[in-house]
C-alpha cells in the first residue's frame, strides 16, 4: 500500500486536477480522469535524456519548456515513461555512441537522485508494479538505435546491467545491426549477421526488441527470429499517411498482423507526421530544408539553435497539426484488425519538436485521449489495457523468456 505521506498527497493532488476540469466538462472528460488515476499509464518513448543533454532542466519541478516534467506527468496520470536514450546515427561513424548513451543513462539516474521521493528506476516488471503502490514514477530505459552496442555482444550486457529494456535496433540511417526505414541504403536487406546474434542475446537478456524505425524487411526478419513478443514502442498505422514514397517508418496492415501473430504490442506515435498524410507531407518538404539548414550551421536536427529555423519556416508555411480524435483513429484501426490487447501509447514527447496534435501537447494531456476513446466505446478494461497492461504483458513475457 502506499505510504501514508503519499497517499495523502495524491489524494490532494487528485482534488486539485479534478476541480480544475471545466465547469462544462462533461460525462467523458470525468471519467478519463478517474481512469488515469486508476491504472497505470505506460508511454513508450519520451525523448527525455536527449533534451536535457542540449538544455538541462530540473524536470523533478515544473519547467517552462518541453513536453515532460513531474507536475505534468501526475496531472496526466503518467506512471511508467521510457526515457528515450537516443543517439544520432552520426554517432556511429564518430564511435561517440557508446559513451553519449552512458552519459544519457547517468542524466536519469540523476533525476532519481534528485527527487527519489517522486521517481524510481525500473527494470523489471516487479519494479514498476511496487512503484505503482508506493506512487513512484517508473522511469524505465529504452535504447533508441543500436549504435552504442558497437558490434560487441558484451556492451549489450553492459548496457543490460545500467538498466536497458528496450533497444530499437536502427533509427535514421541503417547501421551494424539493421536496415532503417528511413535509409534508402538497405547494408543488409533486413537484418545483419550480427544483428540477428544482437536480437538472440537480447532475448537471453530479458530486453525487449523494439522494430520502430526499422526497414519492413528487418522487422519481419525480427518477428521471424525472436523468441519473445516484440514491440514498436513509437510507431503508427501507415494506412492514414499515404505518401509518395511510402512512409515505411509507419507499419502497414500486414505487419502489424505479424506483430500481434507474435504477441506484441504497437504503441502509437502522436507526432502528427505519423497521424495523417497532410502533416506526413508537410514533412517530406520540411525535413530536406532542415537537414540543409542543419548541415550549412554544423549542427543535429535535435539542437536548440534549430529552434528559430523552424518558427520562421512554420510562420511562413503552417503546420496541418493533427488531433486526438485522429490519434484515436490509429488506436481504432489497430483494434479492428488485430484486437485491443495489441495497442498502446508511444508519443514520442520531446522527440517529435512542436508538431503534437491539438490536444496532446504534452505528458498532462492523456486524460483527453481517454475521454475520445470513451466517446467511442471503450470499455473501461480497454482502456487499461491501452494505457499499460498490454506493454506490462509484452515485458513479463519477455523476462519469462529469459528465466
């Protein structure tokens, strides 16, 4: 049971956020509160690590920028965030990947150390259900591109033993272990010989194998070799982002069949480039004069200079923002076709810059994607399910896998 000080701060905490709905909040907006303060909300993929790494903040008090800190987090009932520890393919090429993702992993240990009373490291299962009952933050690692493992199995267990649970194996540019989606350059027509000893030693390991960003070959060869359920943990349906090419950073029909065949879980990305085909062509425009403008000055698109290029190319040319009832379309698609315990959430806050929907800016607006899912008939074991037990599922079977 919870300790008797925090009870009674969640409970004051929980008064607060629901006097604060509107006076004309109806029937749905209430009871997605009181769901998101009931079960455990589990969010794929929050680019945390990467933001204070370029702007460090205190994200255990409430922050002026970005789209996580603590107080956000409680009011959008938010338990389990993994942080995002994200190298840039780049780092491959310079070997800077290995140390930059040690960096990033001490970055959230340092927010534990900062604030142990309000968030706590979790790499189990049993760590997150005892965090939940001691209303704890679970802040648990995932690895975004495979880059720091550096063609050595024993850098996984490295990487393993700092807390590691996730490893998405490529990101932007195919490298030593698999092909990218985004990589015109296929090295090895899905996986590399190496990269399949990654994905047997990850399962021997207890980390799950994360196949966003990969090729659609790689991620068949993935479902094809794993013996544990696999996840996408920041991906959406390619059947709404119809564009030429195809956006294959999205997963189609048929492999988010092959993904619940195996018994995963595809978390949803709120980016609205990943929600609709407006947005996703805006991009295809976008990116082309970022990576120019980001080559002409020396820097990563992730760098705070990129700021003011995107303000003015965005006052110039606006941006076709998505909303929560499009994410919610992504979820119904999912459920239509492979049923609800194969879908959860993956927003990629501070990873996707300021192209959120309306509606979902940031880790405290949760409750309104419940509310819509609501409106359309969700049971309330659906929405649990959504929010955390299907990721909590995936992530016991891996560590029974293990066992």
């Amino acid at each position: 049971m919870p300790n008797s000080r925090f009870a009674a701060a969640a409970l004051c905490a929980a008064f607060l956020f629901a006097s604060s709905l509107p006076a004309n909040a109806d029937k749905f907006d209430r009871q997605a509160e009181q769901l998101t303060r009931k079960y455990l909300i589990a969010d794929g993929h929050i680019d945390v690590p990467i933001r204070l790494h370029y702007n460090w903040q205190d994200v255990t008090e409430a922050t002026e920028s970005g789209q996580f800190d603590y107080p956000r987090a409680v009011k959008g009932g938010l338990n389990l965030p993994f942080m995002s520890i994200y190298t840039p393919a780049s780092s491959e090429y310079d070997n800077s990947a290995y140390a930059m993702a040690n960096n990033l992993i001490d970055h959230v240990e340092a927010i534990v150390a900062r604030a142990p009373d309000r968030f706590a490291i979790a790499s189990s299962t049993a760590d997150v259900e005892q965090q939940f009952k001691e209303g704890k933050i679970s802040l648990a690692l995932g690895m975004e591109n495979g880059a720091p493992i550096a063609g050595s199995l024993d850098r996984l267990r490295h990487f393993h033993k700092r807390g590691i649970r996730y490893v998405t194996l490529a990101h932007s540019h195919s490298n030593h272990i698999s092909d990218s989606s985004y990589d015109k350059v296929r090295l090895w027509d899905g996986l590399s010989p190496f990269g399949r000893k990654v994905v047997a030693e990850m399962n021997k390991l207890g980390i799950m194998v994360d196949i966003s960003h990969l090729s659609d070959k790689a991620a068949y060869e993935v479902l094809e070799i794993s013996n544990a359920p696999v996840i996408a943990s920041h991906s959406s349906a390619r059947h709404f982002v119809d564009t030429d090419p195809v956006f294959e950073r999205n997963m189609d029909d048929e492999l988010i069949k092959a993904l619940a065949a195996n018994g995963g879980v595809i978390m949803i990305n709120f980016g609205s480039g990943f929600v609709t085909t407006a947005a996703a062509e805006y991009r295809n425009k976008f990116r082309p004069a970022m990576d120019a403008y980001a080559e002409r000055h020396g820097i990563e698109r992730g760098h705070p200079a990129m700021k003011k290029f995107i303000a003015d190319y965005q006052s110039i040319f606006p941006y076709p923002y998505a909303t929560t009832s499009d994410v919610a379309d992504h979820i119904d698609h999912v459920v239509r076709l492979v049923g609800i315990d194969h879908v959860g959430i993956g927003s990629d806050y501070d990873g996707v810059g300021d192209t959120l929907p309306v509606g979902l800016k940031d880790v405290s607006t949760y409750p309104n994607l419940v509310a819509e899912l609501l409106r359309r008939d969700y049971s309330e074991s659906d929405i649990e399910k959504l929010l955390g037990a299907n990721l909590m599922r995936v992530w016991k079977a891996v560590e029974r896998e293990a066992s």
